[in-house]
C-alpha cells in the first residue's frame, strides 16, 4: 500500500473516531504512514495528521534534507541547535489545531520530551492513547509486508542453522550470540535487532528474559534460543530449545507438552478467532499435563514494525484476529532447576486458518557432542 | 561506586532540588542506581525514588527473580498480565508521595505509557523534568567507568582495523556494515550497539546521519565510519574519515581544516572550561578556513551510558566541565557533491586538561586500491 494510500486510511480512522489529531514522533508508525526514517533522539521528531489537512512536521534543520523526496504535501517546520526555535516549530505545527482539540499519541513511543513541547504549543489540547487507532491500521499486513517479515524468518532460520554447529561442551552463551548476531547481519538483517538473541543454557533458561552471559555450555544442558532478524523494519521473533547430547526423559516428556502446546495455539489461529482464545488452547495443553504454574507468560503477540504489538495473544483478550494479521504463538514451561522449554513460531492468519512464517523444525533436537 | 552509595547521592540531589521523588523507568538511569537491569517493552516498570525512604519498584511478576539479589531494601510492587493489576502495583508504590508532589522524570526516557499510570496512581502530583538531577549524578565517570568506556573505544578501535582491508572498489556500505558490526560483537561488544553504525562512501558522506546503502565504493570516494562499541552499556562513539585511493587537493585541503578543528576542540578541553568554549574552539578553525555554513551540527555530545547525554558540545551551552566528564569532539565538513569529512574522539576531563580515550590516528589515510 503506498504511503498517499496510507495516510488517506489515517484520515478515515481518526473521522470514525473520537480524536481531532494524530501525533506521530520517531518511531515505526512514523515510516509506516510517511515513508520518513528518523531515529530518536534528544531531538524531537514530531508528524501531526489532521483529516483533510497536509501532515505537518516538526524536524531538526540537519534532517530536512530527508523530506525532500517524499511524495505527497507534509508542511515542514525545522527547528536550529538553538532551543528557542524548538518552540517556534511546534506551535506552527500545532497552530491549526481547534481550542480543546483531542489528539491521540502511542503510548509505548511518545516522551516527555515531545509531550512537554507539545503540550506547551497546544495548551488546551487533551493528549490521550491514539494506540488503537494505529493498531487498526498497523495490524493487517498486505502481501508486500507479509513478503517482507518472510524474508526476516529467513535471515534468522539460516543464521540459527549456521551457529547450531559451534553448540559444543565449553562454549558460553555469549559468544553462541555473537556469532548468531554476526549471521544474521551477513544474512542482510538491519543492524537494529528486535530484541538482543536470549541464548540461554541449563538453568539459565528457566529465565524467559534471560541475557547471554559467560556461562559455558556442559553436556546434557537445555540450550534456549529466542532470536529474531530485522528486514527492513520488519522483525521476525522465534524460540527454539534444544539439548546438548541426550535429553532425559523429564526433559523429552517437557519438551513434548511444550511440542503439543505450540501446535494446539497455531491450529486455534484463523479469521474470526478471538487471541484469547488462542492462549486457551496453548494453556489448556499445559495445565492438563500438570505444568500450569510454570508457564509464567502469556502465550504470544504481534509482531511486523514492532516486536510486540497488538493483537497481543493473552488470556481474556476478546480482539477477533482478521487475515493478515501476524502474531507468534510461544508456550513454554520452565523449571527452576532444570531450565525452560519454550517454541516459537511467526504465524499469519490466512483466509481460511493461519500458516506459520517459520519453517524450522518442532521436534527433539539433540546437539551432537 | 556502589549502589548504595549512588542511591545516598540520588537521595541528597533530591533534597538539594525543588523536587519530592525522582521516578525512573526503564532505561541507562535505572541499573546505574539500581543495578537492575530491565528492558523498554510494553510492561512499564518504573522506581521511585523519595529521600529518606527505601526505593519502590513496579515490575511485571515475570520478572520479579531479577530483584532477588539486591544488596539493599526495595519495596517491590509486582502485577501479573492482567491489566487491573497494573493500577494496583502503581497506586502502591506512590501510595507514601505526599499530596502535590513535585515528581522529576527523564524526559527522554519516561513515556506515555508509564506517565499515564503515574499520573492515575498520584493524580495532585505534578510531573517535571528531572534531567538535570540525573545528569549531575551521571556526567562525572569515576575510574571503574573510565576503564569501561577504555574498553568500549578498544573494541571498536580492534573492529575498525579488522574491518579496512575489506574496503576496495565495489564492496558496499551495507556488507562494510554488517562485518564492521560482527567484528565489534567478536571483540567483546553488547549486541545493543549505541546506534546503527553510519558507513557512508563518496557523496553519502555529506549526510551526517547517513545510513548504510547498497551503494558501491569507487576509487576517490572519501569513506567515512561513525560506530561505536557498547561495554557493558557505556558506549564509544567515533568518526573516522578515508580516502579510497589517492586523496584529491580539495580533499586534501577540507581533511586539513577538520583536522585542525579537531585538534582546537580537544585542546580546549579542561576543568573549568565551559561546553560551549569548545563549539567556538572547533567552529572558529572551520569559519578561518571559509567553510562555517558546511560544519552543520554541534561539535560534540557527552557520551556514557547513553550515546547522547549531557554536558552537550555546542554554542552557548555554559555547563562548566568537571574532571570526569566525558564528550565527543566531532567537527566535520559536508559539501553536497563531494561528500563530508568527519574526525570525532572520545574524551575524558582529567585534573590537568583533557585525554582523548580515542587511540587511532587522525592523520590522513588513504586506503589501498
């Protein structure tokens, strides 16, 4: 979809809505609506999109360069070095805007850095969440998006398939992760991951955060991954665990409720599904094998621009799942002594259930010594 | 410096400001008073920090284990994934703020998402910028954070050297990226680099936030990095201009004046000088030498824990520098068809001047054919 094609969808959903305005700062909705790459910083990037307007935009002088391509009308104000002018660009941003207008913002991306601007060139304005209002827009990707998180898993499954070799007695997590990181930007992933690879052996994987550390790989250790490449903004975000030589039976019997629990939460997937409702499928799997309390977290959430984003696959979450739509599905189960196990897959919903993105394989691998 | 003591420090920088409490969300402040380390997603997680009180803390329970070691109290407010729990974890650890508090935030850090709870869970207080309270605590780097920044120079210095032999005709920005980013993480490097390192070739390097393309290096190009290494958070942050092949006179003659620039703002550096003292010692070499309007940007920026923190290098900033202190010297030349030249170290105020912690030459270099 192009960015004119975009930006008219804006304007329809911020008329269905309760908003005058959406304010924009650097972030992934920014490009998603502008096509305008801007990164934060200390100096606030701000787009104000108001129906039947031009966007209008607040951009460091030493950015302005950046706008000139751009296909379509946006009302630039540049701001110097000197503070002064900061305030001078917001408030001709912001100037046609009504008294007491409504203006949306995402909760997870706007500071207080641009909030305090904002508010002081708008002063009768109400800043609310404008995160559903995005999310709408945000949520369904077309093929060309689809095509684009695709080729992240693939960045990502041939890096996983390039490192898998060097998992050896005495090596630590840390350097599994830089190689894995080094594979996925030889494979051409952005330099901005989604997220730093948790490589995570043995009991360190009973942390589903866990961080890499110089811990080093012994025989029989659950070796956790959950790594993910950037495609042009895209993200992919996968979990696979493996043992280091043989698995014992606790760790295969675990390994398989996990096994069961990711297939139950990717066949719930389909249009008309609420992502509640796939959490339950996932759990129900869990909890009916006796390991309920110990899978800590919910079951999944979005993922394209951001690496969590709606629809988020929690318990309760009534959101009805429409084609397009991609998420990851990632029970687990972790035991503090012992580690975790946990899988996770990339999946979109499709017109007539859902596909995984991933294509790596589900089943026991045990690492040769 | 322990974490107790940081927290002493905190606690008397409150009392010695107009402020009641400091909140912190996730981000550098946070495990530099703390030692907790925890990542922006859509949990918030803020601390709160009152004189004479225990901090109070706001974690989503999944990560509650990472509290369990702390060598020092902390009242610890957990929610699960329900949302009705979020309020209730905020309204807790608020709970002792007295009516019309004054609550300094971080600007740049604290978001919509965590303001929106705080301003539920404490609706008389009234948020400010807390920023300056911060910075004063975090400017001066104490010899265990010297030694770390060393180390962040080291490795990029090491990936650098590694990297240049790979830079002949027809290899693109993108693959010189992508090995520059490997070698740092094989140095040693978090894989949460400071920023997506800028490899910009011939005209490319005219602007000063380029970002890696497919373009392909030509004889003559001038090839510029800007990349910096992550050690354990504290960031490096350098530039380093080439030529591919033999350097033209214009060439010659815009990397002398830079040079010289570079020179003038390092020399300028010492206790007692002020921030902007050094915008006008670099600025002044380029404006001799006729090429004031291409130096389009400050000439530095402090450099730590974030990428970009104060004392700012630019005109008029009279912050005063104080042993410790440590800030880029970045002055730079851009000219629209030839490209931009950039020289930028990282220094460190010490008692009898400045030291720059950048160890590689500034001479000249033009690379092998």
């Amino acid at each position: 979809m192009s960015h004119t094609a975009r930006l008219q969808r804006l304007d329809a959903a911020i008329q269905a809505s309760t908003l005058d305005a959406i304010v924009l700062n650097a972030g992934p909705s920014l490009p998603y609506m502008t096509g305008l790459h801007v990164h934060l910083s200390e100096r606030p990037v701000v787009a104000c999109f108001t129906p039947g307007m031009s966007p209008t935009l607040v951009l460091p002088a030493l950015e302005a360069q950046k706008v000139s391509h751009l296909p379509y009308g946006m009302d630039v104000y540049t701001y110097s070095e000197s503070l002064a002018s900061w305030d001078t660009a917001f408030e001709a941003a912001l100037g046609h805007l009504p008294e007491n207008a409504v203006i949306g913002v995402e909760d997870g991306v706007l500071r207080f850095l641009e909030l305090r601007y904002l508010q002081s060139a708008a002063p009768s304005a109400r800043f609310v969440s404008g995160e559903e209002v995005m999310a709408t827009l945000r949520m369904r990707k077309d093929d060309v998006e689809r095509a684009l998180m695709q080729e992240a898993v693939r960045m990502a499954e041939v890096a996983l398939r390039q490192t898998l070799p060097h998992v050896k007695p005495g090596v630590t997590e840390r350097e599994i992760s830089s190689r894995l990181i080094a594979n996925m930007l030889s494979e051409g992933s952005g330099g901005e991951l989604p997220f730093q690879p948790i490589i995570a052996f043995g009991a360190n994987s009973a942390n589903p955060h866990a961080v890499p550390t110089d811990y080093a790989a012994r025989e029989g250790d659950l070796i956790l991954f959950d790594w993910g490449a950037n495609n042009e903004g895209y993200f992919s975000d996968m979990t696979r665990t493996f043992v280091l030589g043989e698995a014992t039976d606790d760790v295969r019997h675990m390994y398989s409720v996990v096994e069961k629990a990711n297939e139950a939460g990717r066949a719930a997937g389909r249009p008309g599904a609420t992502a509640g409702s796939l959490d339950t499928a996932t759990r129900h799997v869990i909890e009916e094998a006796g390991f309920g309390p110990r899978f800590v977290h919910r079951t999944g959430h979005g993922l394209g621009l951001d690496v969590h984003e709606p629809p988020y696959i929690r318990d309760g979450n009534d959101a009805v799942l429409e084609i397009g739509m991609t998420y990851t599905i990632e029970p687990g189960i972790y035991l503090p002594e012992l580690g975790g196990v946990r899988i996770e897959d990339d999946m979109i919903i499709t017109d007539s259930g859902s596909e995984s993105l991933t294509t790596l394989t589900r089943e026991l691998t045990m690492l040769p010594l």
